[in-house]
C-alpha cells in the first residue's frame, strides 16, 4: 500500500530522526515484540480453525458433529 503523501513521509521521518538513538532502538524492539505476538497469536488461532475445520470436514447438513 504506497497512500501516505509525501510530505507526510518526510514528517514522519522527521519525528522519528529528532529521536534519540536509544529511544528509536527501543521503540523499534518494542514494536518488533508486540508484531511477532501478533504473528504467533494468529498463527495459533489459525491452526485451533483449521483443527475445528478438520474435524467437522465430513459432517453432513443437519448431522450433529461427534
């Protein structure tokens, strides 16, 4: 996705360069945490469907799951 204006790009930078080198290191392992929780939370929630989805695969219209 490329919407972000230009002139919004270069305010971001600009906030994020006025930073002190340890807070953008810092904020920059925070954030990494946080993604890769994320990324682990929906790999598990993804596996419980598909183990839900598994399951039921052959279950007919009507027929009450075992």
């Amino acid at each position: 996705m490329n919407d972000t204006p230009e002139h919004v790009k270069q305010k971001q930078l600009e906030i994020w360069l006025s930073k002190p080198p340890e807070e953008r290191l810092r904020l920059t392992l925070v954030m990494n945490d946080e993604l890769y929780g994320f990324w682990n939370e929906s790999k598990k929630n993804d596996a419980v469907a598909k183990m839900q989805n598994d399951k039921h695969k052959g279950d007919q219209p009507g027929e009450v799951p075992k």
